[in-house]
C-alpha cells in the first residue's frame, strides 16, 4: 500500500499500532476532526476495526523493511514510530535487530519520504540514574540510560541518533516523548506476560492474595494511564511543538502506595536478596524480566512533567492509583483486544 494523499491532509502513519500505547493513539488520533486518515503498521495484521484506521504490516527488523516503509510514508503530515520489542531478554542481538536499526530504518524513511514531523517514543528509561525526590528532573537530565538494561541501552542510543538525525535535518520537527511506566485494562495480559511470563496466572493478583509488599531501596516510580499518554501523543502530533516531554501521574508509586491498593503490609526486603532470586529465575528462564532492568527501575529518576503541562497544554485524567488498578483488573480479568500483543486470556 502506497500513497501520496492529498495536498494539505493530514494523514498520520503509527508505527507498533497494535500494541499498548499504539492501539491508544490510533484511536485518539482518529478521534480527532483534524485528523484525516490513520495508518496503522504492525507486524501483524489485526482483527481490530476502529472506524478511521486502515492497516498494513511491515517488519522493521528486516533490511528489506526501509523501501516498503518510505512508500507506505510519502505523503503522510506525521509519524508516531511507537514499534518495539521486550523480548527476548536472553537474546539482546534480536531486540537491538528491532528497536535500534529498526527505529533507525523509520527515521531514514521519514527523510526520503519527505514527512515534516516525527514524534518518536522514548521513555524514562533512557535517563541516567538520577534523584528519587519530586519535583524530579526535567528534560535536560542526561540520557545515558542503565547500560545492563538492553531496554534503557536501546533506548539511549536512539536518543544520540536522533540528536544527529535533528541536526542534518532541521526542516523536520521531532519529538521525542519520555512517559513513565504505561498501563491500561486492555494491556495488562501482554505486560503479564512480557514482564512475568504466561503462566503466572491473573487471578492471583488479588489483595487477599498477596500478603505483603517489598519494601525496597530506590522503590520509587511513576506510573500513566496509557490513554492519558495517548493524548499527549495527539497534541505534540496536531501542534508546533519539537523536543522532548517528560510524562507522569501523580503520585509518584512506592511501597506504601502499592500496600494500600492491595490491601497489603508492607515488608522490608533486602535488594540484593531479591536481585539473586529474580536472577536465578531469569537465568533458569523461569521469568522473562532480567535482572538488569530491575537494577535500571530502582534507579530511574522521578520526572518533572512541567514543560508537557506548560507547552503541549497537557494534564493526565487518571492518577497512577487508577492506572495501576485498571492493570489489576485487566490481569485478573483477562481482558484484551484483537491483537496479537494484546489478546487476552484469562489465566488459573
């Protein structure tokens, strides 16, 4: 599928539009009266309608991927490139395959197919360790990431790629957004199984279920309603903005927090105690979560999410209560959508 479109619409092409945060934007973005046309690309071709999104595939992980994708671009207002792969985490050589030549791939056909806009996704995992206190940092906070973590690694890199790629090409908006940990209902059964593995099963996150909370050192994160995020996808995609944009809920979710959603006490745990079990887990390819991301989430700096109130005009609808527990109930509940890194199933 290639096409030009016409002069002065605004067709916008998602990239990983079938996952989490994709099937949040498609939808916001279709939403919107000044939005012509979405494209939806994943690898795999969904099931899913949404009234206003079309589909095609393409597989960024291949070398033959760039062409086809400079076709499917030309002609297009914007691109959200959101495509990216968890897994697996004993194998980094793949998910580099994926994320970084892949994301490298999309920029380049931005280039050739003459798009003014690129709203790429980043995340808080391209920060170097930093402060655990609010306000927390803001933009300007170094992006090395966590070098164990292949994710913050990844993630990092394609910040320098981008630095260079806004440099050669100044006549492109780029954007370059940096939410904490995403959640919603319908995503839930795939980070079950992305960060815990398939045969955890859903219905034994429940409060009477779980006991206790660790307590444990630089447990401090933030946590987005993945439609919140969505829409601050949609205002940096329909207004003149570039940069990057720190994105946030409050409160910021710690042990205390978590105990009073579960309804649970709250125990404290040595790190490295927990750090040696999740490692022998992961090595024995008991769980799909490394160590090393572990490591790089006890590390995160808390964000300030001033410049994305002020500048996109941006405020999230949902606390990270709300978010955490829309995850809940999505596990327990098996809930999902026609997708393949979404179908849901209800699990034990």
């Amino acid at each position: 599928m290639e096409t030009t479109g016409r002069p002065g619409a605004k067709r916008i092409v998602v990239t990983g539009a079938t996952g989490n945060v994709g099937t949040s934007v498609v939808r916001a973005l279709a939403a919107d009266p000044g939005v012509d046309s979405v494209l939806g690309l994943a690898r795999r071709r969904p099931a899913l309608e949404i009234a206003g999104v079309e589909w095609d595939t393409v597989d960024l992980s291949r070398d033959d991927s760039e062409e086809r994708l400079t076709g499917l671009l030309r002609g297009a207002y914007a691109v959200v490139h959101l495509a990216w792969r968890f897994q697996p985490t004993h194998d980094p050589v793949t998910t580099w395959q994926s994320n970084v030549l892949g994301s490298q791939r999309v920029f380049r056909a931005v280039e050739r197919s003459g798009v003014p806009a690129l709203v790429h996704a980043s995340s808080v995992g391209a920060y170097s360790p930093g402060p655990k206190d609010e306000p927390g940092v803001d933009e300007q906070w170094p992006t090395h990431g966590w070098p164990d973590a292949a994710y913050c690694r990844e993630k990092a890199y394609l910040e320098r790629v981008l630095d260079t790629f806004e440099l050669r090409h100044p006549q492109i908006r780029v954007v370059r957004m940096r939410p904490g940990f995403l959640f919603k209902e319908t995503a839930a059964p795939e980070q079950r199984r992305i960060f815990a593995g398939r045969h955890v099963p859903g219905n034994r996150l429940r409060p009477d279920l779980l006991p206790f909370v660790p307590d444990l050192e630089g447990l401090r994160f933030q946590v987005l309603h993945t439609d919140d995020a969505a829409e601050a996808y949609r205002l940096a995609v329909l207004n003149d903005v570039r940069g990057p944009f720190n994105l946030a809920a409050d409160p910021v979710i710690d042990a205390r927090v978590l105990a009073e959603l579960l309804d649970a006490r709250i125990v404290r745990v040595p790190r490295a105690l927990v750090r040696t079990a999740l490692a022998g887990a992961w090595r024995a390819h008991a769980v799909p979560a490394s160590p090393h991301l572990f490591d790089a989430v006890l590390r995160l700096p808390v964000l300030d999410s001033t410049r994305a109130h002020d500048v996109l005009g941006w405020q999230p609808t949902r606390t990270a209560e709300e978010a955490l527990n829309a995850f809940l109930h999505g596990v327990r509940e098996g809930k999902g959508e026609d997708t393949a890194p979404l179908a849901g199933r209800k699990v034990g």
